[in-house]
C-alpha cells in the first residue's frame, strides 16, 4: 500500500512546525511519535484534535490512519511533550 502523508504539528524553540509522516494501516501512534521527536526528548502524546469531535490522546497501538479516516479531512495531529512526573 503506497503511505498516506499526514501533518503532525510538532513544538519547537521557534513555536510550531509542521512535519509530514508516512503512514499507513500499520503505522502505529508510537512509531509517528518516534518518526517526529529527536531520541533522548521528553516524553510525549500524540494527539488528535478536530473541531466537531474535540481532542483525543491516541494510545500506544492506536492507528492514526484509522483516526483519520473516521474524522474527515479536518483532523490535526499534534504532539505534546509532557512532564514525565503525570504519567505515574
């Protein structure tokens, strides 16, 4: 199956940045997430934002793909560095 591209908007020093990731049925949230940050980063979510559906933190093994599909052309992905301490 030839990658669908989708926008995650990713924090930077200088704001907000697009970056444009492959994927497909596979592709897991994790492995978007691993695509967009630098190795050694903060912890972070990946999530979904749409203006009729709200926010959704996509879990681990969610497909962002499927996310895509269900909510229409609208959807955005955003990943978001997290303080570590909230995740225990």
């Amino acid at each position: 199956m030839i990658p669908i591209i989708v926008r995650v908007w990713c924090e930077s020093g200088a704001g907000w940045s697009p970056t444009a990731v492959p994927v497909t049925p596979q592709t897991t949230s994790r492995d978007v997430l691993e695509c967009c940050r630098e190795p050694g980063d903060e912890p972070c979510l990946l999530i979904s934002v749409h203006p009729h559906h709200g926010v959704h933190v996509l879990r681990d093994a969610e497909s962002p793909l499927e996310v895509a599909s269900a909510w229409g052309p609208d959807v955005q992905f955003v990943l978001k560095y997290i303080d570590e301490g909230i995740l225990y």
